[in-house]
C-alpha cells in the first residue's frame, strides 16, 4: 500500500521530512522541547527546501529517468527540517545539506518494487543523521548546492540544475511554497502510474468479469489485488 502524498514537480515530500522531525524532537530534553509551532515551522522548511531544489532544475518536471525523487530530495528536506529543529547555525545547515547530499540517491528501477518504502524511509532517516553529524562538528564541501563548473554537486541528480537568488524570510517577498501549490493525497494507495488502471476497473468493470467454463475473460487492464 502506499500511501505517499505527492507534490509537484512530482515527489512525496512529507514522509522523509515528520517522522524525522519526530525522531528529534523526541530526542531532545525535556527543557528544549519544540512547540507546535516549532515543529510546522520546522516541517514547512523541510518542504520548501524539496520543492525550491526540484524547481531549480527543468528536468525534474518530467518522468524520472535516473534518479526516485523522493531519494534525492528528500534527505535534503529532512536535514533541513532537522537542522532548523535543532537551532543548527548558517555553517551547520550549510554543512547538514551538503552532508545529506552526500547520502542521497536511489535508482528509479527500484521504484516499482517492495523496495521503493525503502527510498522514503532511508531519505527520513538520512536527514536526520545529516543534521546531527553536522551539529556534531562533520564537514562536507559548502558548494554542494552552486553550479561549479566541472565539478558534480547537487546537478549529479539533476544536469540542469540552476541554483537562483531567494528572498531571505525577513524580505518582504518572501513565501513558502506550500503556500501556493499545497500537497496532494492521492486517490488510491498505489504508485501514480496505478491510478489509470484503477479508474479504468472501476469505470468498467464489466469488462473484469470472468468468463464462463471453457471461455475466455474479455481483456482489459489488470491490476494488482
């Protein structure tokens, strides 16, 4: 079953970014418990790192070829979510991306498989190692999310990826994506490409119909019980 949300351009950005921030809460002491409002602000990051890094490439608005999404994007978001959770400074965020970076990736081969909960789980999981390495003192390379020339940062996941100028959150122009394009649930738990073959049993089911002693079933589309 799955029951990811999705987002566009196309990935589930909640699942690699709340269980994590959970798991950090949780961890924390009791005097520096977040608030409710800590953690949606938390989350909210978390999101809007996603969506800001995907929009930054042309390429990921298509089908994926390489690379699940969510694999990639997703422990970017859990460790930026993880870091603004923890209080992490400039250098330290700066540090917990490039960290996650690092520990992202996944073929698109295995999204069609028992494997593809897994891609969701490690990117959750990722992230929040990522932040906490980089409180811990870890460094990795501060240029991870430029475009260097001959030198694969983030663009290893995506080749047209062009970082752009953001407003800062103090700037008036500043706002968070979700605030204008909010996260989908799907209609059926069951990867995007299953819900044409759901609609197409539901809109005519007649043509599912087995047929009698000897016979043959009409085709049609068949899905997964």
């Amino acid at each position: 079953m799955d029951f990811d949300d999705t987002w566009h351009p196309a990935t589930h950005p909640s699942g690699a970014v709340l269980p994590a921030l959970l798991a950090v809460s949780d961890m924390m002491p009791q005097k520096r418990k977040p608030s409710g409002l800590d953690l949606l602000l938390a989350f909210n990051v978390g999101i809007e790192v996603q969506g800001r890094l995907m929009r930054f490439s042309n390429g990921a608005s298509n089908i994926p070829k390489k690379f699940h999404p969510p694999s990639v994007v997703g422990p970017m978001g859990g460790a930026a979510a993880c870091a603004h959770l923890l209080s992490l400074d400039p250098s330290q965020c700066s540090h917990a991306l490039a960290i996650a970076a690092s520990l992202a990736g996944a073929p698109m081969a295995n999204a069609a498989t028992q494997s593809k909960p897994l891609h969701i789980g490690n990117a959750s999981r990722l992230g929040m190692e990522a932040a906490l390495l980089a409180s811990r003192g870890l460094e990795a390379s501060p240029l991870i999310l430029d475009s260097v020339p001959g030198v694969a940062g983030f663009n290893a996941f995506y080749e047209d990826y062009m970082p752009l100028p953001l407003y800062l959150a103090q700037d008036e122009g500043h706002s968070f994506l979700i605030e204008d394009q909010d996260i989908a649930f799907k209609r059926f738990p069951a990867h995007l490409g299953m819900h044409w073959v759901v609609d197409a049993a539901v809109l005519h089911p007649g043509r599912h119909n087995a047929a009698g002693a000897g016979g043959a079933a009409e085709p049609g589309p068949r899905g997964a019980p």
